[in-house]
C-alpha cells in the first residue's frame, strides 16, 4: 500500500521494499516521488486505472504479477491507500497463491481514514459518531442487486465514508436519502485528499449534489457523511500549513534538492524540483597532490560549503588519507550548516562568521597575527574569489584547492522551457550557479520567461546573479542558510 498521496504516509517497510525491488508494478495516482525511492535500475511498469483511460484489466495484472515473479524478479505491486480496502488486492494475492509464488502483503495507510483526517474530520468522535462505515461509490446504487445494505447505511447513527464516490454521487445520494437519512446532515466532499491540491467542500446531504457539480469536483474524491464534520473549522490543519497549495519550483542541485523539497512539502507546498546543478568530481593533479601534502603545515583551513567537506574527504581517500591530515590546523566554516558538518566528523571549528558569505568571513575574521599565516581554501572549481583575494590582503600565504566541479545537468535542457512556462507563486534560488544554469538551458527565443519568475534567493549574491540576467527576486533569505530560505519563502507567500 502507497497511501493516499501524500508521500511521507508510505510506511517504512514499504520503502524497504521499494528501494531493492526490481520491478515496480504501480498503479494511477502513484506519486513520482515514491517511485524515485526505486533504484535506477529497476523496471517501472504502469498498470493504473482511471475513468479518462484505457485500463489494464485485472485478468492482464494478475498474469502479469505471475509472469514477472516466475523469472526470479523481486516484484512490488504498489496500490494507492491500502491494498485491501476497496485496491482489489485480495484478487491479485488469490492469483498468486494459485500459482504457488510466495508473497508478502505490506498494509498501507488508507485513504478512507487518512483524507477526512487532512480535511480536520476524525471519523469516530466520542458523543458524535462511535462507528464508521466504509463503502464504495464504484458500484451503480441503482442496480437491482445491489452488495451494499443503502438501508442499514441510512439508519447507522456513526459516520459514513463513501471512496471513489464522485462519478456517481448523485446517486448515492439520492438513495441515502430515499432510505430515510435526513437532508440536514452534515456532508463533505474531499477532492485529492492529503496531496497539495486537497480541496474540501462542505454541507448537507440536500446540498452536496448540487455544490459538487458547480465546484466541478473531479476524482479522486471521498465523501464524509455524519455528525463529524462539524468539527472540521476547529480541526482542519493541513490546509492551514503556511504553503499550503502553492506551486514551488526548486532548482538546487541533484544530491541537496530532496532535502529541501520534503521541508516545504511538509508546510503543504506543491513542490517540483528541477535540479539546475550537478556537483562532480575535479581530477586529481600534480598541483592537488602538492597542496594536499602541506595541509600539516597550514595554519588556517577554510571550508565555504558543507559539499567542500564532503569532496575534501573523496579527495583525501584518492591520495590515502583522512580528516585526520588536518590535526592541528584552525578550522573556519562559512555557515552553521558547514561548521555541522565538521562536527559530526569529530573536529572542531574555530571560527564561523555572524554573515554567512565569503564578505562576512573577512569581516569577522581576528585579524591579530594572521600576517605570514598559512591559509588553505576548498571548494568549488571557478567559485568566487573573494575570500582568497582577501586573505592575501591580510597578508596571509593562500592556497586555493578546487575539490569539485558544479555542473549543468544533461536532463536539464530538454526539461527547462515547459517548466519555466508554468506559472510558479515562488522559484527557489539556492546558488549563482543555480540560477545561471537555469539561463543558460532556455532557449534564446524562451529567456523571456526567465523574466516573469518570481525568484525567492537564499543571498545577496545569488540574488545578484538572478538580475544580472533580467530575473526578479521577490524575497531574499536574511540569513544564508536553506531555513533561512524556508522562512523567506513563508514570509512571501503567506
């Protein structure tokens, strides 16, 4: 089971299993970003269902299940919501069984408790509702033979939730109303629970055919009958997350960019990432040889991003050494983020500057007897040097060692143009070279569009860079950090 959406309700053996299947078997409404858990090799095979499409039939699936299990594949069949609860998921283990291959069935979280609970309606509420029933609209509530009791549903006193229930509402409603349930009870109508763009209507069950087709509720979509949905202005809280719906497009680099799109989807934000930056390795010279052999004679080692700490170690493995090669040097980072990093490798930092950018480390840095000292910078490939130009003002002896290289990534030319013609409420900035790449993957004919995003930066130099090619930065981080942007993202878009 998948869950109802929202990628974080994926349980943690679900993961488990995703991430060493060799073949993913997924459903409609799967989300792209539980399939990128997958590995990079595994087959990704689309079997969904949906009212708009041609639809694989549940015969094919099931053979289907069977064929790939017998060639020795490690198969996941991922369903939306729990694969028990109206997924169909007993048929397909029932084929299985049949055919003697072994399997394993995970529970997911479905979206029959999880989607009233994103709209702010628990479906039990002591004094309000001690039962609920779950059924599903998929079934014709006119057919002479019907499998649900519309009697005994019209008389419960708890709550009823209705999955699937937009394609035929108005009938189901007509027939709960036709079996005695009253008009005045309470209703909503939830559309793509528990995903960004959740919508919730609410009413009465005399109201609620009517309001669903002038609001044009499409699937997927629950419906919520009983007591407890007058709860719902008290409860409600996911539509309350300061970026709740909104669409946020991030550009920071391959390895760092799922950090921060799971902080904003976490405040509800609609977020796409697409990476302008990939980091890569720098060859490993004579001239990097001959730097690395004097770091036991330097006096001050410089880090200007946590990726420098993270390259300086792959540098140092190509060579036989470690962090241990800077016992005894003075350790400065650029930002609490870096200065974390070093930490957690078991050294520690002496210095981090109130400003978190090259210009605040030459403005914080104790200037007494730094003349003739020895400084080593690590960091990125053609980078800024202002930090080294600096230091040698100081008249300190800097040594510059590029650890990796920032690189536009090959997917990103055939992606840009669609994904800057969207329209965005906010386009993250994390670096000059993230913005920069951006530019430089749009067509000639499509940099216009670069103009119209509203860019929020995490500095003063990355909003610089943004400018420099027409864009328009709407808010900039106070602080240079991806909270400090988070927060600068919140404050303009709330």
């Amino acid at each position: 089971g998948a869950g109802p959406g929202d990628p974080g309700l994926l349980t943690v053996r679900g993961r488990q299993l995703l991430e060493t299947a060799e073949v993913v078997v997924y459903d409609h409404l799967i989300g792209p970003q539980l399939l990128a858990l997958c590995d990079a090799q595994a087959r990704r095979v689309y079997v969904g269902k949906s009212a708009d499409e041609r639809s694989t039939s549940q015969q094919r699936i099931n053979r289907l299940l069977v064929r790939l299990a017998r060639q020795g594949r490690q198969v996941v069949r991922l369903k939306g919501g729990d694969p028990f609860v109206f997924g169909r998921g007993g048929e397909e283990v029932l084929a299985l069984a049949q055919s003697r291959i072994p399997f394993e069935v995970v529970p997911g979280v479905s979206s029959a408790v999880a989607v009233p609970a994103y709209a702010g309606i628990p479906v039990t509420h002591r004094g309000l509702a001690s039962s609920v029933t779950f059924f599903t609209g998929h079934e014709d509530p006119g057919k002479r033979d019907s499998s649900i009791d519309w009697a005994a549903l019209a008389r419960s006193p708890g709550t009823l939730v209705c999955l699937m229930a937009v394609g035929r509402l108005p009938g189901i409603i007509a027939r709960l109303r036709q079996e005695g349930r009253l008009d005045s009870t309470p209703c909503a109508l939830i559309e793509r629970g528990t995903w960004p763009q959740q919508r919730t209507l609410t009413g009465t069950l005399g109201t609620m055919a009517a309001s669903a087709r002038h609001a044009r509720v499409q699937a997927p979509a629950i419906l919520v009958i009983g007591n407890v949905v007058r709860l719902r202005p008290q409860v409600r809280w996911a539509e309350q997350r300061p970026l709740f719906g909104r669409r946020v497009l991030i550009t920071r680099a391959m390895e760092k960019g799922s950090q921060l799109a799971e902080q904003l989807m976490a405040l509800g934000a609609d977020v796409t990432a697409l990476p302008t930056v990939v980091l890569r390795p720098v060859p490993l010279t004579a001239r990097t040889r001959a730097a690395l052999a004097q770091i036991p004679q330097t006096d001050w080692v410089f880090f200007t991003s946590a990726e420098g700490i993270v390259w300086l170690q792959d540098v140092l493995r190509r060579v036989r050494k470690d962090v241990r090669w800077l016992k005894g040097c003075h350790l400065a980072a650029i930002g609490p983020k870096t200065a974390l990093s070093l930490r957690r490798l078991g050294l520690q930092v002496d210095f981090t500057p109130r400003r978190y950018q090259q210009e605040g480390v030459l403005k914080d840095l104790p200037r007494q007897r730094l003349q003739g000292k020895r400084a080593m910078l690590f960091n990125a490939a053609g980078s800024r040097d202002v930090l080294e130009q600096g230091l040698r003002r100081l008249g300190m002896q800097v040594t510059r060692v590029p650890v990796y290289r920032t690189l536009m990534p090959r997917a990103l030319q055939a992606r840009v143009a669609a994904a800057c013609a969207i329209s965005w409420d906010a386009v993250t900035a994390t670096s000059a070279s993230s913005a920069e790449h951006l530019y430089q993957a749009l067509p000639k004919r499509k940099r216009r569009d670069f103009k119209r995003l509203p860019f929020v930066s995490i500095g003063p130099i990355t909003s610089a860079a943004v400018r420099a090619r027409g864009g328009r930065v709407v808010a900039q981080a106070k602080q240079a950090t991806m909270e400090g942007l988070v927060e600068a993202l919140c404050r303009y878009l709330k």
